[in-house]
C-alpha cells in the first residue's frame, strides 16, 4: 500500500511549571454538531479557571465545570485558539487549537490510460467537504499482486501505475481510503485494461480554404503528444464541423490519416471544426479537441471603375459625350496645322 499524502499528525507539546501543573499546546479534533469538552491541562477538578478564543472572550454558549470548558452543538465558526489560565493571577495554563469537521465519506474514483501501453492514471475526489485535512491511501492489485503507485508531480490527487503486462483479460483492482483524524472511508474500482483506454484529443488541428473551391476546407491534425506508439497502436479518427450559424454537425470517421477535405461546405459561411481519436481496437473515444473557425474561398470582388463627369454650363457631357469632343477638337487642331492658318 502507497500513502499518496501524509496524514495530519497530532501535535502535543507539554512543559511543566515550578509548581508541577502541566502546560501543554496541541490540536483538538471534533466533529460538526457534537457537544465539545476541553481540558485545561492537568489542572485538578476543583480548579478555577477563565477561558479566551482568539484572545478575547468567548461568546457562544458554553459551559464551565472546573477546568474543563464545554462547548454545545459546535459549527465551523467554533473553530479557534482556545486558551485557559488559572485564577487569580491568571498564569496561562493550557492552549488548544480546536478544529471543526466531519469524517470522510467515500471517495469518487475514476482510471484512464491516455498512454496506452505504458500505464494509467487514477483520480480522485471527496464529494463533501471535511473542512479538515484529509489523506488518501492508494492500492492497486493485479493478478493477486500489489503495483508501484507513483504520486502525480502536480495533481494532489492522482497516481501513475504501470501496465506489469500488455492485452492482460485480468482485472485491475483500485483501492482509495480517504483519513482524516475523525475518521475514514474507501472506495474500490474494478476494470479490465481495454476498458479504460481513452486518447487525450488531436493537437495542432487546423483548416484552411482552398483557392477556387467556395465549398471546399482543407483540415488537418497531429496525433496526441501523449500517445506513445502511433504505429503499433494506431489511432483512428472521428471529425464533425457544421456552419457556425447551424446547431447540426456533419460526421466524418477515418482510419490512419491526420486530414481531411471537406467537400459539401457551404459557399462564404463560416465553419466550426472538431476532431475527437480512439485507438482502433479498444477503449473510447476522446474528449474534443480545441474548436477551430474557417471559412471557404471567396472570389475577390471585381474593382470598381469610377468615371467622370465634366460640368458645362447647359448641363453635364456624358462619357461618351467626352470622347466625340476630344476626337473632334483633335481633328479640327490636325486641319488648322495643315493648312497653315491660326486666327485666333
């Protein structure tokens, strides 16, 4: 059995004054709605004592009964660093840090193997909250034997365990024990290798229009980083794209290929695209990869040609008007230059 996260220790440190009476600091677990009893160090029971949270004076409802201080129905906001003194002159005799909570309940589990045949990983979580701290226990057994559980480096939460032995029909057997110092509970998960094989989604996924082509889109992909033998465990491939303005997504399953032309695009409408692996004998498919946005070729408008307008004062020449007076006015200035003759 691998311990994932060390379990909160109680501490408890304890002098003793000229007189004999013991002192003491330590942390006092209690569960969320019982009625609590501290003790004011080894004081004996006839001893007068006064109590302070926090430093200052306690204002939910208690009890007082020697040197014992009694807190009824405790809740999170009884939480606190209780301190006594003995009376009259009010030598501090005791500390206790005391700590609201509930036990654990049983933790939710879920395996996966994105490296698929290295290993997997497990997952887990409390559903309730404890508002203590709490520890987990982890065993994993296969045919009869305990497995090395490594931590996560990251997650908390998690541990890496290696297959011992590829396409095994033996079951894998998942132990999680959640501790915490008001109690403790497990959970176990049962699966067979196949069942838990899951790709992380493509990467690098991409698309782009094709010149000439309106209803046309060129996508293509990598193969999740994570996966480690592309060629002895290929992947296969499962691509939807629809019109952004559309909710219904088109389908297109393939076997050994990292790209795809979409040939029934709608002409100047913006795409949506998505492509999800799965090894192609075992497991399920993957989440989804990131969403990319493409739109199809579209034919660059023809430019406009402007054409202007000269003012006269009856009125405007039209274009056509323009070019019969430049060709007149050019004629009649070829005929003046022959004949030799400018009267102006």
């Amino acid at each position: 059995m691998s311990v994932i996260i060390s379990i909160c220790l109680l501490v408890y440190v304890q002098t003793a004054d000229d007189q004999g009476y013991t002192t003491g600091e330590w942390n006092q677990y209690e569960r969320r709605g019982s009625d609590v009893t501290m003790q004011c160090g080894s004081l004996e029971s006839d001893a007068s004592v006064s109590w302070k949270v926090n430093g200052t004076d306690i204002e939910a409802q208690h009890q007082l009964n020697g040197p014992k201080l009694i807190l009824t129905q405790v809740d999170l906001d009884h939480n606190g660093l209780y301190s006594c003194f003995q009376n009259p002159h009010g030598e501090r005799r005791d500390t206790i840090f005391l700590h609201i909570g509930i036990p654990p309940q049983e933790p939710k589990v879920t395996c996966r193997s994105n490296t698929y045949p290295k290993g997997f990983y497990c997952s887990w979580h409390l559903t309730h909250p404890t508002y203590i701290p709490s520890s987990f226990e982890v065993d994993v057994q296969h045919n009869q034997h305990s497995l090395y559980v490594q931590k996560d480096p990251v997650h908390k939460n998690r541990c890496h365990v290696q297959f011992p032995e590829v396409f095994s029909s033996s079951p894998y057997k998942v132990n999680v024990t959640a501790v915490n110092a008001l109690g403790k509970a497990s959970a176990t998960l049962s699966f067979e290798e196949s069942a838990i094989v899951k790709p992380d989604p493509p990467e690098r996924v991409t698309a782009s229009p094709i010149r000439l082509n309106p209803r046309r889109l060129e996508v293509s992909w990598h193969s999740p980083a994570t996966w480690p033998d592309i060629d002895t465990f290929p992947l296969k491939y499962f691509l939807r794209y629809r019109p952004l303005i559309h909710d219904k997504w088109q389908h297109v399953e393939l076997l050994d290929s990292t790209s795809h032309t979409i040939t029934d695009a709608y002409a100047g409408k913006e795409y949506i695209i998505q492509i999800a692996a799965k090894d192609t004998e075992i497991g399920t498919w993957s989440d989804w990869s990131v969403a990319v946005h493409a739109t199809p070729w579209i034919e660059d408008p023809l430019p406009i040609t402007t054409t202007t307008e000269v003012d006269f004062p009856n009125g405007r020449l039209k274009p056509k008007s323009i070019t019969f007076l430049l060709i007149a006015t050019y004629l009649l200035l070829s005929l003046i230059k022959s004949t030799g003759k400018y009267h102006f």
